[in-house]
C-alpha cells in the first residue's frame, strides 16, 4: 500500500510472487529485486529500463527461431546494469514494472490532487 | 512518498516520447531540404539550391532548439535517426510542391504536441512550442508564395528561370501596423 507521509524512505511499490520493486525517498532511487538479485536504478536509468523492456516484443520472441531467441540482454551504456533474462522471466519482470508504474502514477496522482499546497 | 519522477524530469513520458518524434521530423525535415538543395542544383536552379540548403541548415536549428528543451526539463533527449530520405522529387515545381507538403506535416505534428501537452496542464512544453507554432505559420506562408510564383509565371520559356530569380524575394507576411 501506497505511504503518503514523506517519511517513509522505503516504499514497495509492486510485488509480485517472481520479486518487487521498492521506491527510496532518500536515496532517490529505485530497487528491483528479482531472481534473488537486487539492482539500483537512478530515476532516469529505471525509466529507460522499463522502456527497453516495453519495446521488446514478446509474441515475436517467443515465436521466433534459432539460437538466443530465447535470451534476451538488456543492456544500457552509462549504467552498470547488465541483464540475461529467459522469456519466462521476462514476463515476469514485465508484469512488475508495469505494476510499479501503475503506483508511481497513481504517486503521482496523489502528490498533485492531495498533498499539493496548490489546489 | 516522493515524486521521484517529477523531481527528476518536468515532462511526462509521453511528451517527451512526442518530443524526441519532433526532434526526428525536423531532423528528417532537414535532410530532405538538403536533397532538394542538390536536386535543384543539378536543375540548374542556383537560387532554388541555396534556398533549399538554407532551409536544411534551419531545420537543423529547429531539432536542437527542441533536443536541448528535451535535456534542459530533466528528460532524456535521443539522437535521432534519419532514413529514407527521397532524392528526387519529380522537376522544378514538384520540389516546390513536396517543401509545403512537408511543412504541413511538421504544423499538425507540432498542433499535436500542444495539444497533448495542454491536456497535460504542461504549461511549460506548451509555451515552448509558441515560438514553433509562429514558425510554421510564417514557413506555411512563405512555401504557398514561392509555389504561386509556378501559377503566376509558368514554366514555359524561360518561366523556370525567372522563378528561380524571384525566390529570394520572398519573405515572411509583413508585420502588422503597431504589433
Ligand atoms: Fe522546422
Ligand atoms: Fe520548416
């Protein structure tokens, strides 16, 4: 569930049975953990990993063939994050970022109607 | 629970996605004011070249004003990648005809953006964009006028020539009294 107060530095924005996504206020950062691995996005890094995420297309792969069709790797320059991930956990990892932009959005939504001290 | 992503970047992801698809259309705008700028050339039409190479290097200006305005509201501006350029465009006055067409398309996509971005309350994308909306008015203005000319004087004799002669004459609306 969603904390409103600016307090809370840790806050799971998704979870699913495959891992979670949890928000830090202080560090001004997000959290995936999944597979037993637990990596750190800087805001920007975890927006352009959701996107690269969002422009795989999983029909196409999983009706593709040949060697590594199976495999994808995600991979950004300008961040240390490296991921193989199968086709089953990439739909894993879909199912949570989208959850976890779902509440960011809602965040969002709330920090503009609610805790704005412009309304 | 901050907002992180408004902290980071003023723009939503979908303007900025609409953003970085205008920073490709100007780009694209650019190179295809080159390759009439060559085709021209290659007419013979040393005005009409000039013209079209001036414009290349305008829309160039026009993509960066738009790819800095991405990076400086926090969001991620992408260099842009420009294919299928068309090399010729049929004769002298089709080239004419392609430019106008061409602005056209860059009007609704800049009328989308705003749009988009007053549906948004992003009063800030959308003030940015004034500056383009006069532009396209004035580039939509100026691209009928040079297209006139082909109805005005034809082409016949030594028609193309003289219009060649006559785009550099062509400029913007004038201003209106006391504005
Ligand atoms: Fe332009
Ligand atoms: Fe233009």
């Amino acid at each position: 569930m969603l904390i409103l107060s600016n307090k809370a530095a840790y806050v799971t924005l998704f979870q699913t049975e495959k891992g979670r996504v949890i928000q830090d206020d202080h560090a001004h950062q997000f959290i995936l953990e999944f597979g037993g691995k637990k990596s750190f996005f800087k805001v920007q890094e975890f927006l352009q990993f959701k996107k690269s995420i969002d422009n795989l297309n999983l029909q196409d792969l999983f009706l593709g063939e040949g060697p590594g069709v199976d495999i994808q790797i995600i991979h950004h320059t300008g961040s240390e994050h490296l991921f193989v991930f199968t086709l089953c956990e990439l739909i894993g990892i879909k199912e949570l970022l989208s959850g976890a932009a779902t509440m960011i959005e809602l965040n969002r939504i709330l920090n503009d109607r609610l805790l704005s001290i412009v309304f | 629970m901050k907002d992180l992503i408004r902290m980071k970047t003023s723009l939503s992801e979908e303007i900025e996605a609409l953003l970085n698809n205008q920073v490709k259309l100007e780009a694209k705008s650019s190179s295809i004011y080159l390759a009439m700028a060559s085709f021209c050339d290659q007419l013979g039409f040393e005005n009409s070249s000039e013209f079209f190479f001036e414009q290349a290097e305008e829309e160039r200006v026009h993509m960066l004003k738009i790819f800095k305005y991405i990076g400086d509201a926090g969001g991620n501006p992408v260099s842009p990648e420009v294919t299928d350029i068309p090399q010729e465009f049929g004769n002298f006055r089709g080239t004419y005809e392609s430019a106008l067409e061409q602005e056209i398309e860059v009007t609704k996509a800049i009328n989308k953006i705003v749009s988009a971005a007053y549906k948004e309350g992003d009063h800030a994308t959308a003030n940015f964009l004034q500056w383009f909306i006069s532009e396209q008015q004035e580039e939509e203005f100026t691209a009928r006028k040079r297209l006139e000319l082909f109805d005005v004087i034809g082409t016949d004799g030594i028609g193309s020539y003289m219009i060649d002669q006559k785009i550099p004459e062509i400029g913007p609306p004038p201003a209106e009294p006391g504005a």
